[in-house]
C-alpha cells in the first residue's frame, strides 16, 4: 500500500480551487474551501482519499445546500 500525506500550502490552494470549481458546477453553490490535511492511500483495490477541509458559505448558499439534501 502506498500513502501520500499532501502537505503543501500550494498543492493544498490548487486542490482547493478544483473542489471549489466542482461543487460551483455540479450544485450551482459559492463556496471557500480551506483543506487542512490531505492524505492519499493507493492499492490493488483502489485509492482512498482522506480530507481534513473547511468550508465557509452565505447563509442563502447553506439553504441551498441544505434544500438539496432534503429532495
């Protein structure tokens, strides 16, 4: 099994700014993510991904969120 811990402050920014990108073009919400730890583990059944993030949003953003939850 091979793990990778991402511990960069610029691997962590760019992979923030895909997250963000995703959740603006899949559910349509504005969203600052902060990604604290990223740890990566890969074998012969697949990969695991661990995050340790932050989010902060508009209060109308999280009744969006929370709207989509509940359909």
């Amino acid at each position: 099994m091979d793990e990778v811990k991402i511990s960069t402050g610029f691997m962590k920014s760019l992979i923030a700014k895909a997250v963000r990108k995703v959740i603006k073009d899949k559910i349509g919400i504005t969203v600052d993510i902060t990604l604290n730890d990223i740890y990566v583990s890969h074998d012969d059944k697949g990969a695991h991904v661990r995050l340790n993030a932050a989010a902060d949003m508009s209060q109308s953003e999280f009744a969006k969120i929370t709207a989509t939850i509940m359909d």
